[in-house]
C-alpha cells in the first residue's frame, strides 16, 4: 500500500491479491471497460484507490452469481451515467435470477441430503436397497 495526498493506493498485484482476480482479469476488465483506467504511478504503474476495490469487489460478486459480462457492462455503463433507474432494473431482475439460483440449490441440497441418508443406511448395513 502506498499513500499519495493521504489517500491509500495499491498496485495492481496488491489489489490482485485482495480481490483474489489475476492481474490479467483486472487488466480485461479496464479493456472492456468494467473499470474505469486507475491513476498511474511511477514508472506508470496502475494505483488504484480504496474505491477502486469496492466497484471492484461489487463486479466480482455479480460475476460470482453469474451476471454476464454485457449485463455488467450495461450496470456499469448505466451507472457512469447517473441513470439510477436502470440500474436498479438490472439489480432487480439479477436479484431474482439470484433467487431462483437459491431454491435450485436448496432443491439440489435436499436430494443430496436424502441420497447421503441413504447410502449411509446401506454402509451401516440397515438397507440393501437400490442405489436409485
């Protein structure tokens, strides 16, 4: 971490580090314009802000639960331009596709709940029931 003008700034290995996305990523990212370019450093090296890191992390996470990269894209771009209604389109509709992400794993959950009853019934020798 480095400070300029009392405002920490990091280099694009620490914030690799942090936000746990390969320089490469954050390099993309820039290129496609997901973020916006970081202020430069010495030797032009990319510093980025504490700010910097949270648009970061918040991107990661839409990424995580699946977002494509044009909606995100579409989030950012709305978003540069104080278009807070859309914004809050794409939130929402990605929120219920979160939702419904949710329900198909606590289905798929409760089947392997069920299939590890089972088959721990068969190894303690309490049934010899199919493996259906």
């Amino acid at each position: 971490m480095h400070k300029d003008r009392d405002k920490p700034s990091f280099t694009i290995s620490e914030v690799s580090e942090m936000t746990e996305l390969s320089a490469d990523t954050l390099r993309y990212y820039e290129k496609i314009g997901l973020l916006t370019s970081p202020q430069r450093g010495a030797g032009m090296q990319r510093m980025y802000t504490s700010e910097d890191i949270g648009r970061i992390r918040f991107l990661t996470y839409l990424k995580r639960t699946h977002m494509p990269l044009k909606k995100i894209q579409q989030y950012v771009n709305y978003y540069e331009l104080h278009e807070e209604a859309q914004c809050f389109v794409l939130l929402d509709e990605h929120r219920q596709d979160i939702e419904r992400q949710l329900k198909e794993l606590e289905a798929t959950h409760q089947l392997i709940q069920f299939k590890l009853a089972h088959f721990q019934e068969i190894k303690d020798g309490k049934s010899k029931e199919s493996y259906e």
